[in-house]
C-alpha cells in the first residue's frame, strides 16, 4: 500500500484527505480523541496536529493494560489525559460471573469505551483491521450513547498505512511492535486467541496470577447464587477460557 495512489479519478493523498476530514467536522468545543497508545493513535493524534484542530486526548485506562504502553505515552505523549476506571478488571469478572470472552466482551464497554458522552469522538478504526469493523461507517453514532458521535479519519487506510506514515515521520512507537505483538490492546485479551492469550501469560505474570485470584473470587460468587456450572477452580476456568474456541461451548458453561 502506498500513502498516495493513483485512481481513474486522479491521485488520491490519504494524508490530506484525512486532514481534510478532521478538518470539516470539527465541532466549536474541539474532538474528544481516543488514544490508546497503539500505531493507529499515534497516527490520528498526529494528523490531528497537522490538522490544526482543537481536541484534548484521552487514554482510558483499563487495568490490564501493558506497563510499555503506559510508559511510552507519559514519555511521547504527556498531553494525553490518562482516565483511570471506576472498576478495575479484577472487579468486574466477580461482578459478571464470567470472565470476558470473544462473544461477551463487557469489560470494552465498562472500561475501553467510556467517556466522550456529548463529544464527537475521533478514534483510529479501521476496515482492514477486523470483518466487523469493515462494516463501520466514517462517521456513526453511539447506538448505546446517541449524544456521543464518532469520526473514523483513517478507517480506509491499510497497515502498510500505517507504519509507512509512522517512517515517513519518524515517529516513536510502543516498543512492543519490536517484540513480535502486531497489535496491542489488553493484556490477555480473548480477542488475540489462544495464542496471544499464552504469550501474555508468559511475558505478564503477575496480570496472570491476578486474572487466576479474580477466577477465584468468581467461582464464589457462582457459588454464592447458586448457580451450578462447570469448574473445580481457578486453573480450569484459566483454561477453558484461553482455549474456548466460540459460541458453541459459551453455552455450555453451567451444567
């Protein structure tokens, strides 16, 4: 991919076209910009600069975030409004009787997509990254929220987008790309598979031996409502949940 190509129409510069976008949406108050630390945000919060807009940045903490991230946003990125959440992790898998899964993914709405409500909200969606996101729109409204709109600028932009901006600017990047990690979210999270789930047991074991002490506090409170299901204890609820494939065995987890 290349950050200009040429098209039946003309040349098309993703650069200026996102700039253009920033630009003809900004509302009076300015954007609420969702930064995550990750490539895709240091790239919107970028253009947003080059734009010359009026936004404040917000990175909403979740708990199980990796240190590096934290880290690399206080060093690169210290404007960045670091948002701590009302419930940790820890708390919320006892609360939910569940950990997250694939399918149930409570803990983004309590922890990832918090804030912003009455704001027009840039994010760094975009199509490529996942079949649910290639049907999102440029511009959408919260369906839990309506008063929260949201401006995707790069949701057509490619990976090689992406990282070829980032050299073209020499930006600095989380140094957990340089390890391996394509993307970086949540520490363990479901979404990266049973494969990125065991590489963060290996490189975040203390995030591991707390998500085993939350699977025990959630068992009691199974326990407690009476509600039979299928685990002994913590070490099986840790492996039902790295290796759960979908759907199919979700609904079986209480006998």
């Amino acid at each position: 991919m290349s950050l200009k190509e040429l098209t039946l129409e003309g040349e098309i510069d993703r650069i200026q076209v996102a700039i253009e976008r920033l630009k003809t949406f900004e509302p009076p108050e300015g954007y609420y910009l969702a930064f995550s630390g990750g490539k895709d945000s240091i790239v919107l919060k970028k253009l947003a600069d080059m734009a010359k807009i009026k936004y404040d940045a917000h990175f909403n903490l979740t708990s199980v975030d990796p240190k590096e991230v934290i880290l690399f946003t206080r060093k690169y990125h210290p404007d960045v409004i670091l948002e701590k959440p009302e419930k940790t992790m820890w708390k919320l898998i006892p609360e939910h009787k569940l950990p997250p899964t694939r399918i149930a993914r409570y803990c983004c709405q309590y922890l990832k997509e918090r804030g912003g409500s009455g704001r027009f909200v840039l994010t760094g969606n975009r199509k490529s990254e996942s079949y649910k996101r290639s049907k999102r729109k440029m511009i959408e409204t919260c369906f839990k929220d309506g008063s929260k709109k949201y401006l995707h600028p790069i949701i057509d932009w490619k990976d090689g987008d992406i990282w070829e901006f980032i050299r073209k600017f020499k930006m600095p990047y989380c140094e957990l790309y340089d390890q391996g990690q394509k993307r970086i979210g949540c520490i363990m999270c479901p979404m990266g598979g049973p494969k990125g789930m065991l590489r963060d047991k290996e490189k975040f074991p203390g995030h591991y031996k707390a998500y085993l002490k939350a699977f025990e506090k959630m068992l009691i409170e199974l326990d407690k409502s009476g509600k039979p299901h299928i685990w002994k204890n913590a070490e099986e609820v840790m492996k039902w949940w790295i290796y759960n494939p979908g759907k199919k065995k979700q609904e079986r987890l209480f006998d």
